[in-house]
C-alpha cells in the first residue's frame, strides 16, 4: 500500500510540475462552459416590428390595431401606403397589415376580408400575427352573424365584447431547452477533455518506459500491477476534479440548470471517466513511443466524440452515422444524462449503467492482455 501511496504521490507531483499542466487539466473543461454560454446563454425574445395602413378608418379597425398594440412583444406603428415597401425591404418593419377600405363592411357581413399582411421573413412572421389577428377578426365576424343584420343588437354585443370582465391570465415558462443545449454543450467539450487528459496522464507510462526509469521501478519491490493501479488512481483523482469544477461553475456561478441532481450527474460522468481511463491504457498498449500515442489519440478521439454528438445534436447526422455512434460510449453517457433530464428515475437507467460499465470493463481487460503480451523492452533500448 506505502508503495502504491508513493507511485500516486511521485506521479501526481510530475503531473502539476509546471502551471501549463495545472491550467491544461483542471480549467481547460471550463472552455466548454464559455462556447455554450455563448451559443445559448443570450436573450432570445425578439420584438416583432409591425406596421398598420389604415385605409378602413372605422371603429372596427381602430379597436382591431388597438387589439395588436396589446398583444406581448409587439410593437405596432401606423405607416403610409406609399412608404410600406422601403419599410419592408429595409427591415425597419418585419411585416405590414394593410386594412383596406370594406374590412369593417366585410366584417360585419360575416365574411372577414380586405385585409392584407406584407412580409418578406415569410410564414415564422406572418404565422405569429395571423394567429392572434384572425381570431380577434373572427369573433367579431361571429358577433355579427349573431346578430343578424341588427345594428343595435350588434353595437350592443360589441360593446359588451370590448368591455367584457373575464381576464385571460398568462404566465411564462422558462424555457428548459436552451438550458439542456448548454448542458449537452458543457458535457460533450468536458468528455473530449476528460478524453485527451487520461491519454496525456497515461502517456506519463511511455515517458518513463523511454527515461528507463518503469524498469528500474520494477527492480524495486514496485511490481507492474501497482504501478498501473497508481497511474489509474491519478487518473481518476484528476478527472473527478475536473467533473466537480465543471459542474460546480455551471450551476453556481453561470447557474445553469442542468436538468438532475449534481450527484446523479457526477456519478454518470465519473463513470464515463472510467470509460476514458480505459481507453487511455489501451491506446498505450498498442503504441511503442509518445508519437504513436498521439497519432493514436487523433485517430481514435476526435472522430468518435464528434459521431458521438458530443458537439451537435446527434439527429442532425445521417441515419447510417447514428447507427454508428450506438456503439460509442460517449453516445450513451450523452443519452443516458439526456433521458435524466428529461425525468426518466435514476433506478430506471440501470440497463445504461451496465452497459458504461461493460465498455468500461472492456477496455480495461484489453489493456491489461495486451500489457501482459508485451513485456519487451527493446522499443526503449
């Protein structure tokens, strides 16, 4: 055990030497944190500019632009005919609603008509106002049809229609996608880093295989099982760090709500961190110097966190590569964190824990069989 305690001691003292390192691995995550607040952590209510020509000039049409300047996130300006099109084209107004002379007329027939909305942002403009300025006209229209060509009993009904006691209350919800686009963000850049970390950590073995000093470690009572564990268990020291700060600023400090518990999300992401450790030693078991292991570490992690949608939503790919990343295990650490903000229990994921687990157990066994194969030394002569 003193052993083991030294080996982690003298492994985490060459890890922190110099502040490069400090800084690559515990706030390098923190990256992924500004990228997502910047892509999602903006104001995004937009005010809808419309302009009104007025070519009715009734009381119907009065209340109607009445009725628009209400309505939330809207603001509405009276323009000239003539002046609509320069409006338009300069973006000045995102649309324009022409009341043309019979709309009161046409109302009060039971048939809305000439009425015209200009736009050039298309159907994402127009459909909003439509939908608020077609249901207004209609119950008037249905008011009118009530009434049957009596025009006391229609002013009646309008009156009470205008000055009508009950209230439509409306409340705003916070929208919970863009805070789980930032926390997908967040998590997708932390599981590349946690990726490069545990392969630059694990490289540390090489490096020392190189300076001669593994072999005269194994002169020692040290034997290669401890020196792996020791490699293993700084591994996980670093990443756990990298985990807790990551999380800890999200919430805390740029309060994103990441949709869990902070411990249901930290024990995913130290399970994937296994994953990674894993992984890690089975890139060094197949590389003979540090060059390789970068080679490798190109050619292995960044294609599969980008399958993976570590950095996009992984349904804006084509069906043949989301098949692909099935078989990832940054796919399942993404999905299975998705599944818990979306309400899913912790318990009920049990079969997603298995299989991170399995990947994990996985690359762990092949490292070692390919550690136990390779026992030349001669790459390092």
């Amino acid at each position: 055990m003193k052993d083991v305690l030294w080996l982690i001691q003298n492994t985490l003292s060459k890890t922190f030497r110099n502040k490069k390192n400090i800084i690559m691995y515990l706030f390098m995550p923190l990256i992924g944190i500004f990228i997502a607040f910047i892509a999602y952590g903006g104001d995004q209510k937009a005010l809808l500019h419309v302009g009104v020509v007025n070519q009715d000039k009734s009381e119907v049409t009065t209340d109607t632009i009445d009725f628009l300047k209400g309505l939330e996130n809207v603001k509405v300006s009276e323009v000239d005919a003539e002046k609509v099109q320069d409006q338009i084209t300069s973006g000045k107004l995102d649309c324009v609603i022409t009341f043309e002379k019979g709309f009161t007329e046409s109302v009060l027939n039971g048939t809305p008509g000439s009425i015209q909305i200009s736009s050039i942002k298309g159907a994402a403009v127009t459909g909003f106002v439509k939908s608020y300025l077609y249901q207004y006209i209609n119950n008037i229209a249905t008011i009118s049809r009530a009434a049957d060509g009596n025009q006391p009993l229609f002013a009646q009904m309008y009156k009470d229609y205008q000055q009508s006691t009950y209230t439509l209350a409306t409340h705003s919800l916070a929208d919970s996608s863009k805070n789980k686009n930032m926390t997908n963000q967040t998590i997708g850049f932390l599981i590349m880093i946690m990726l490069m970390s545990a392969g630059n950590l694990s490289e540390i073995i090489l490096l020392e295989k190189e300076q001669r000093t593994y072999f005269r470690l194994l002169s020692t009572p040290i034997n290669a099982r401890k020196y792996l564990l020791s490699n293993v268990i700084v591994n996980m020291i670093v990443m756990t760090v990298q985990v807790v700060i990551t999380l800890t600023i999200m919430r805390n400090m740029f309060h994103i709500g990441i949709g869990m518990s902070f411990w249901e999300a930290a024990f995913v992401m130290l399970l994937f961190s296994l994953i990674a450790v894993g992984l890690s030693l089975v890139i060094i078991s197949f590389a003979n110097n540090r060059n390789a292991v970068g080679a490798l570490q190109n050619l292995i992690i960044m294609p599969t966190v980008m399958l993976s949608g570590c950095f996009w939503p992984v349904e804006v790919m084509p069906t043949s590569l989301q098949k692909i990343a099935v078989f990832l295990p940054q796919r399942w650490t993404l999905d299975t964190l998705t599944k818990l903000q979306e309400g899913s229990s912790f318990s009920s994921l049990y079969l997603h824990f298995i299989i991170l687990f399995a990947f994990a157990v996985a690359f762990f066994l092949l490292a070692v069989y390919r550690f136990s194969r390779n026992n030349t030394t001669q790459n390092f002569i």
